[in-house]
C-alpha cells in the first residue's frame, strides 16, 4: 500500500514550480523597488506569541493551530501567520535602533487545521510585508499600491476592498452599538455568531454564513463610529489611493479575521476563486508591537499574498500565465566520443548562464530531437561521428529548421563563446 500525503498537505510538482518561481521572482523584484528586505523567520514558536497578537477568541487560535507540547512541556505551535513571528524577531533582535523604519518581507509555509477547500489548504504558503515604525496615511496607500502592482505584472485582474476598523479610543462605542443589534437578532444569527457577540463581537461580520450575513445588512456601521483622528486618516488614505489611481470600494463591514487590525485594513479579491476570493489582505496594526513587549506606541502595518490562490488565478486567467521555462540549447551527441567532446561543452555553456540539456545515455538522433521538443529547446547542437570526422557540429534552429555548420577546433572556450553569441542575442 502506498503512503500519499496528508490531507490539506499538498505536493508542488515541477510543472506547478515553474508558477511560484515567477511569482516569488516577480513579488521580490517589487519589494526591493520599495525598498523592503527579506526577513526569515522559524515555522515553530511558542503558543504564547499567536495567542496574545491574533487573539484568543479568534477561530484561528480556538480552533485551526497545529499546537502541541514538546518534550519540555512547552506549547509550542506552528506558524498559522507570518505577522506575529515578524514582529518577534523585531523586537528580540532590537531591530527598531537600525533604522527608524523597517521595511521587511517573508515567504514561506504556514499551518491552518481547517477544512481543505480550492485554494485554501492546511500547509499554504504566504508572502508577508510589515513596515513598522511610520503611521502617515500616504503609507498606507503606498503598501497597498504595492499588492496592487504585484497582481498587475503578474496579469491578474482584482478588486480592492478597504475599510477601516478604527482605534481603541473609537472602537468601544461601536462594539457597545453591534452587541446591542446583535443582542436584539439573538434567536437569528447562528450558534457561533451568538458566542462571538459575547467574545468578540466584530467577528460577527466575518461569518460565511449566508444567512447570518442578510441579517447583517442593517448592522451598525463603523464609519459612523470613528473617532476625529482615525477618520481623517482615513480620509487621507483614500486621498492618497486617488492619487495613484488605484481603483477601490469601501466594505464597511470588511474586519478581518484577526484581532490585532486597526484603522485600515484591506482586501484584494477576485471572483474566479469561489469562496476564496481574498488573494492579498492586510491592514494597519498600531498596537501590536507594544502588546507583544516591544517599544509603545510603534505603529506597524503590513499584508499578506496566498500563493496557492496566485499560481490558481494565473492558471485561469493567464493560460500558466509565467515565462517559459524553455532551453536554450539541447545537445544531442550521438556515440560515446561524440559524448565525451561535447560534455565539456555543455558545462561551459552553463557557466555562461545558457539554459542547456544533454542526454546523457547516448540515445538515438530521432529520440534526442523528440527530447529537444519536450524541452522546448530553441536549438540543438548535434554531434555524432560524421561530424566529428568533418571537425564540426550541427547547429539547428528547432523553430525554423534552419541549419549552420559550427566548427570544432580549438579550445572549448571559443566554441562556447561562438555558440553564446549565436543563441544568447535572440533570447535574452
């Protein structure tokens, strides 16, 4: 009996690969544009630290980590975000007294027990920025113009959601006003959104429920609720989007399933995903830092990317949607001398950055060629003992068919130099 993957756990296969490259190239590429620096943080952690920054009363710490005791005794969980490992490591490693603004990114696997659905898995993989240490509007409209740009050299076509969740000064009014509306649908709403309107309240909106959410539509809205600093920041982080002209719509009821958000937060989201239709989410979390025992009043905002539902969203609307992967070069040697030439051939031609395959088992012309095809080969150098008794190899561009003849005296280093400037130029 053969042993097959855990449920939720899912293997990237090298056709699949070929997609998370380009998107992990294309997101790093912006991220240094905006001059952020990549951070790399433990998959385990102590319970504690998700507990106290997500919240304990959301689904996320009740009900999807991966926690357990290790031999010591300690609870010990494997990261379900990337935020609050971040923030750790700034704190531990004083990193806010080398520069008054830290700019900071992470890729990498995370870990939800939750049920598995079209792009939303137990083992997912998330791209993570935080910027920490500047409160001004214009950033956060800078962040999410940066998601924005990621998506559009991608090719992918999304929307984008903002709200924002106020500030501790404003929220309580707004949480009196919801318990109270909430309170009065009692008998409406399902079991859980029942709990939470005595736990945490505003998770009530977040609920998937169809139901729930028409009962909703009358709720209170937090807009009407903020206080006069969190509505002109607000103000000006709309402002700001318009500047860039990056198209968006306000969601009022728009929370977020994690507790630590403050004032804006954000989605970019799609309809091909079905119910997941968040492919980019984040918002500004001011008090987070403080909480976890780091400096007071640090204010920090930050987003995250799926991965999964990125290289899904290529698939459907770019046809694969990435660079292809093609050779530059196949090199079909044909008898054991011919293999022994050109072998040293085809390592310096990767020490020149070619992109070269070889079989390396002496098959046939016509099976090489086929391999050439599959490799997407451009050319194909072909070597066997009438070419070698001419002193001279065959190079054949496998779009046009096209041949030339390529001589082989002198040292590898010139035919690789040849070869480089007959291939390179078209292609790279």
């Amino acid at each position: 009996m053969t042993i097959q993957a855990l449920k939720g756990f899912k293997d990237i296969l090298p056709d699949e690969v070929r997609a998370w490259q380009h998107i992990e190239a294309t997101a790093r590429e912006i991220f240094h544009r905006f001059g952020f620096t990549e951070i790399r943080v433990p998959i385990l952690e102590k319970t504690e630290l998700f507990a106290r920054s997500i919240g304990e009363a959301t689904d996320i710490v009740e009900k999807e980590m991966y926690s357990f005791a290790d031999r010591n005794g300690d609870s010990i969980t494997m990261r379900p975000e990337g935020t609050a490992s971040v923030l750790r490591a700034f704190i531990e490693h004083g990193l806010q007294a080398k520069l008054p603004v830290q700019r900071l990114y992470t890729i990498g696997p995370m870990f939800r027990h939750e049920r598995p659905q079209k792009g939303r898995l137990r083992q997912f993989h998330q791209m993570s920025v935080e910027v920490l240490g500047l409160d001004h509007p214009r950033l956060d409209a800078e962040l999410i113009a940066m998601g924005w740009l990621i998506l559009d050299e991608l090719g992918l076509s999304v929307s984008l959601q903002i709200n924002s969740l106020g500030c501790p000064a404003c929220r309580p009014a707004y949480k009196e006003a919801l318990v109270n509306f909430l309170a009065a649908r009692k008998e409406l709403i399902c079991e859980d959104c029942q709990r939470r309107s005595l736990t945490n309240p505003l998770r009530v909106l977040d609920c998937k429920s169809s139901h729930c959410q028409e009962q909703y539509v009358a709720a209170p809205s937090i807009l009407d609720h903020l206080c006069p600093g969190c509505s002109e920041h607000f103000r000006q982080t709309k402002e700001s989007l318009d500047l860039l002209a990056i198209p968006y719509a306000v969601n009022p009821f728009m929370v977020r399933g994690l507790d630590y958000y403050t004032r804006t937060t954000f989605e970019l989201v799609t309809d091909a995903l079905g119910a997941q239709s968040a492919v980019g989410a984040g918002g500004r979390y001011d008090g987070l830092v403080e909480k976890l025992g780091g400096a007071k009043n640090m204010p920090g905002i930050g987003f995250a990317m799926g991965m999964e539902r990125l290289a899904l969203l290529m698939t459907q609307q770019n046809e694969g949607g990435c660079p292809d992967s093609a050779s530059d070069l196949f090199v079909a040697a044909l008898g054991e001398e011919a293999a022994v030439a050109v072998f040293p051939l085809v390592h310096f031609l990767r020490r020149k950055g070619l992109r070269v395959a070889m079989d390396l088992e002496g098959k046939s012309l016509k099976s090489q060629m086929k391999q050439a095809d599959r490799a997407k080969a451009r050319y194909a150098l072909i070597l066997g003992e009438e070419e070698l008794a001419r002193g001279e190899a065959v190079l054949r561009d496998m779009t046009s068919k096209e041949q030339q003849a390529v001589p082989l005296a002198g040292a590898p280093e010139g035919l690789c130099a040849m070869l480089v400037e007959a291939i390179a130029p078209k292609g790279k």
